[in-house]
C-alpha cells in the first residue's frame, strides 16, 4: 500500500459516498486507475464496507455506557449480547474482564434495566460516557506508531 493508497482511504473514510471522479481529481489520477485502486483495496479487506454514520441521540441511544464484565460461562453472554439491542459493541478482553460491551440507551434508567439483566451472567464495572473528546478517529489518520520516539 502506497501513499496514494492512503489518501484514497482517507477520503473514503472522511466520506463512503464520495465519487470516483473527486477522488481522482484529488490525487491527480484517472477515474479507472482509481477504480482499480479502490478495487483492489477491498479484494485485499483493506475496505470492509461503506456506511452511514447516525445520530445515536435521534435514534434513542444517547446515553453511551462501556461495560467491562466477568464471566464465567463466555458462550451464553455472548448470547445474551447478541439478542440485546441495547449492546452495540463487545470485545473479548485479557485481564480481570473477560469482556468489553459498549451500550447504547435512551436514559440511565434504560442501561439500569439492562444492567439488572446481565446480572444473572456475571459481574460488571460501568462507565458512563460524560462527553467524547476523541471519537470515530479515522484510522487512515496515520501509520501505526506515528508520533512515537524512536529508541536508539
């Protein structure tokens, strides 16, 4: 992947629907050699997918809690998650947690409700998001360890 590469995925991430045609304009390409390109990123799973991203306050999710929790039995949580619609992220964790679940409720009273559910799973430390300082980076921003001092 070369440079052009990536700044083919930063417009792509910056905005999915962006046409062919901007996006050769803008790295001084033709249409087909940037159709290719784009192609050829998403053969190799460099680009998994193009979406939409939502309100999650209009949508009746503004209140965003991350979940670490501790189980014992991983497949019928990971069951439980799947049937809530309430969780809209989990991640398999090391450590003390065996698990990382990002809810998304319409009020706190709504996450309490969903708390007392998984109760009978395990147990559980909250986090309730205040406010996001950095939220949906786009992973085209830079090369892994950019910004990182060099050892010697």
């Amino acid at each position: 992947m070369d440079h052009i590469d990536r700044q083919i995925l930063a417009l792509l991430e910056e905005n999915a629907r962006v046409s062919i045609a901007e996006i050769g304009r803008t790295v001084s390409m033709t249409q087909p050699a940037v159709a290719e390109r784009v192609r050829r990123l998403e053969e190799q799973g460099v680009i998994l997918g193009y979406r939409a991203v939502l309100s999650p306050k209009k949508l009746g999710r503004g209140v965003t809690t991350f979940v670490q929790f501790k189980t014992n039995d991983c497949l019928r949580f990971e069951r439980f998650c799947e049937q809530e619609p309430e969780v809209l992220e989990l991640y398999r964790t090391s450590g003390e947690y065996n698990y990382l679940v990002k809810i998304g409720t319409d009020s706190l009273e709504a996450y309490t409700d969903f708390q007392r559910r998984c109760g009978a799973y395990g147990f559980s430390l909250s986090m309730t998001v205040l406010a996001p300082v950095i939220a949906g980076k786009p992973l085209s921003a830079g090369e892994p360890g950019e910004g990182q001092a060099q050892s010697s």
